[in-house]
DNA sequence: TGAATAGTGTCTCTCAGACAGTATACG
DNA sequence: CGTATACTGTCTGAGAGACACTATTCA
C-alpha cells in the first residue's frame, strides 16, 4: 500500500475451506478422512473441503456446505470453530492457494460415511492419522495436529466434551471423552465430584435412567456455562518416567 | 467442487493482513492504531494492515512486513501469532476481502511511533479503544476484542508475558505485565513465588541487579518452558459482588 | 447370590491466598 | 534514623488424587 499508488493492484488469490470432523466411535478419537482420487496427492488421504462456491460466500457458510456435501453432516447441531489460515505459497502444487481450517466436533456417529458425495470418506483413529502411516495430503497433518491440540487444550477449560456425546449423556460417556481425546486414564469416581462441582457445566435432565448391566446411571445435558471454573486439568504428562516405588 | 465441473472455476478473493500489535506503556496496556486518511472509514481508527503484495507473498511474510511498514518494529525480535481470519462478506464496503489477523506483542516502547509511513499512528489505552468511545474501522473492533481475549488467556498458559519485558527483567516488571492485561491487582508476594515455581519459565539473569530506590532486585530472562506447569491462573472474576466482611 | 456399574465419604498432599516479618538499598 | 522496595516464612482453606465403601440393577 506504499509504493506504486497508481499502477499496483492487490493480487487476488484462491481460498479453500477445509474442515476437522472429530467424533467419538467406540471409545475411540476419530477424525473424518477422504481419499484423494485425483491429482495431486491422488490416493492419499486429506481432510474434507473445497474452494468458495463464489467470491461472496461466506467462508462459515462454506464450512456448513462441506459438511453437508462430503460428511452429510447438519452444522447447526454441531460445534464448529474456526481454526485458522493456512496459506504458506506451496502448500498446494497447483498454486496459490489460502486455506481456512475449520474444526468440527461431532457425536459418536455408529455408522461409516456411505452414499455421500466423495468416495472413500472413512473414519480413521487420530492416534493413526498422526502416526505416520497415513499419508495425509497438502499440509494437512499440520492442519489435523493443530485441530487435535485445540481440542485437548479446550477440554481443559470449556464444555467442548458435551459435543461429542447427544444432548443428554452420562458422566460416564463424558469421562470416555476426556480420556480418548487426552489419551489417559482416569479415576471415575475423583471425575464424578470433580465435573459436578464445576458450576454450569452439567445439568440434570430429568430422573431418566439407562439401559446398561449394573447400576442406572442419571442422565445429563450441557449445562449453560461457557467456560470451566474450575477447569479440568489434563494430567500431567512429566509423571511418565514413574517407578512402582 | 461438485457441480458443473466443466465450466465452474473457483472465486479469487482479495486477502489482506491486519496486525494487533499489544504493548505495556507506563504500566498501562496499549494498542497501535492508526488514523484512516481515505475512505471508507476516513477519520476513524484502525489496526495497521494491508493487501498482499503479490499472489506469492507468505501471509506471515506480510505480516512482517506490514509490521516494519506501519510501526517500524522488526518482528524478528517479537512474539507473533495468526489469531485468524476475518472474512464476513460486507465487512470491507469495497467489497470482498479475506483478512488474516495476526497477534504482536512488543516490548514497552517509551515514545510514540513517529516518522512512519502511515499518519497519525499512536499507541491507545486497550480499555479506551474498546469502550466504545473510539471509532474502529471494519471489524477491527471485533478483532481487538478477540486479541486481548486471546493475550489474556495466554498469559495464563504460556509465557507470554516475558514478550512484553525486555530480554531482562525483574519480577515486578513481570507483575505488572499481568496486572496490566488482566487488569487486576496481585500480591507481590504469592506472585514471586508462584512465578519460580514454574519450572523453564524465568531463569536468572546473572547477579545483576536495578536502579531504583529500595532494594535492588534481582534480573531474570525468559526460560525455555513453552507452556508453564502449573499454569498462573487469572483471579476469580465471580468475586466482584465483595462485601467489607 | 455375585458381578457389574453408579455414586459417596474420607484421607493426604499440594497449592493459592492472606499477611507477618526480614533484607538491602537511598536519603 | 525512616522509608521504600525486594524477598522469605507461615498459616489456613480449597482442590487433586488415591481408594474404601455403599447403592442399585441384571442374571
């Protein structure tokens, strides 16, 4: 904007959404991956995505739209952030293009993908995709490490758990949340009083009970605090290296 | 990316960088602002920013340079971080512009930026620019808003409050970092050493000492400690309604 | 009844906040 | 000497983690 007042025009450039579904299957963190079938990175997996439709879409309504499009997912049940930009010149080999990631958390969905617009959508486990034996395409394992972290970081200090289970669910269900997506075991019984007492969080919905061996649980929905005070800290992670003293 | 795949190309878009460069002046919080010459929004305040200079210049990249422009400051030496990207169409009246907001902290600069390229630009109170009594141009109040956000929780996690110090300081200069962003008072005390108990985030800096009267106090440098453990965390604001006992 | 899951009580250790008290400079 | 700032020690109450114990269901 210095030079050049009269002769420069500011460059124009493609811009992408591409999204991070998260969800729960069986106890398991899982991200939602699409097998590329064309060029470049054909064959290899990346996250799901596209360009604007237009230059007047709005780039929260292109996430809904891919979500839509490639997952069949509803955006307005789920929680949806925006991630960030990603637009390091290179990042695709067709050129220029500014990536807007979007992180999606979803509630344990029992089936695959099937019958959706791109072939080979598959849930794989997070632990997997990060691994190195998947071969993401783009910068997309940056984009999915950065997702992942974002969401272990906001379980600390928000409701995000809530979003992964239905509107109601169980401490139990809850605490399943928070020990696939840290990776860790918890005590559930220190986990019970500790997400009880955090004002807001949880709220009681109804009497209802559960089918399940044992004793029935009390149901719960997400309670209407925006933040955890207190938080719920993730463990820490310097008590690796434990002896059996 | 499904439809009319034959003739349907995707949409090129403007892409600008827009910078909330945070700094502590006489123990107060501050933001760099500058005063619009041209429409829209003439005569209005706004953050500093600008177009990408070509349709290969790095998004960071620009936000260096933005950076050196505008507030002549070598973003080598200072913290920076994307915040995101502002894209609601009609938020720029010229029509469709993607902007990437990227989040500075400076160390405390004693004089008002002068001989710059861009007019008119001054350090202003955080707390007045979003008071409403400051006319923001764009979203940039939306912006602001979500970069002290972000800085304030940081400070919490990280040891972000060392970018606004020096490379040395004494723990007083760090206390006053935080009492300034979160805008609380703290005890110096519990605050001295709550601060070296997190193991990484202060280190000394030599028997150097301080000119001022009272004891002199001893320098530190920011440690190599990327998230602080356990973390420093922000008063209880639900503590407001206090009575005097 | 036993197995399985849900939920409670209680102990101990650590940490946060309050604040008395000591140390070292300047005038 | 007093004053101002830097730093240390100690008390108390709240929360984290460990784990014994009670409650409620199904087979």
């Amino acid at each position: 904007m210095t030079d050049d007042e009269d002769t420069w025009t500011p460059p124009e450039i493609l811009v992408a959404v591409d999204l991070v579904i998260l969800t729960l299957r069986a106890s398991v963190f899982h991200v939602l991956l699409i097998e590329r079938g064309i060029e470049p990175f054909k064959g290899a997996q990346a996250l799901p995505g596209g360009f604007l439709n237009n230059a007047e879409e709005d780039i929260y309504a292109a996430a809904l739209r891919e979500l839509r499009e490639e997952a069949d997912l509803d955006g307005t049940d789920l929680h949806i952030e925006q991630l960030g930009a990603y637009g390091t010149p290179g990042r695709d080999p067709r050129g220029r293009v500014l990536s807007i990631a979007y992180l999606a958390i979803a509630p344990g969905l029992p089936d695959p993908v099937a019958g959706t617009d791109a072939s080979g959508a598959a849930w794989v486990p997070v632990e997997r995709a990060l691994s190195g034996d998947v071969q993401l395409a783009f910068d997309h394992w940056k984009i999915l490490d950065d997702a992942v972290e974002r969401a272990r970081s906001k379980l600390e200090h928000t409701p995000l758990a809530t979003a992964f289970c239905g509107t109601t669910f169980t401490i139990a269900d809850l605490q399943e949340v928070y020990e696939a997506v840290w990776g860790v075991d918890l005590d559930p019984r220190n986990f019970y009083r500790k997400v009880q007492r955090v004002p807001g969080f949880i709220e009681s919905a109804g009497a209802d009970r559960r089918m399940t061996t044992g004793r029935p649980a009390r149901l719960f929905r997400a309670g209407p605090a925006a933040t955890l005070h207190p938080p719920l800290t993730r463990p820490d992670p310097s008590n690796d290296s434990e002896e059996g003293r």
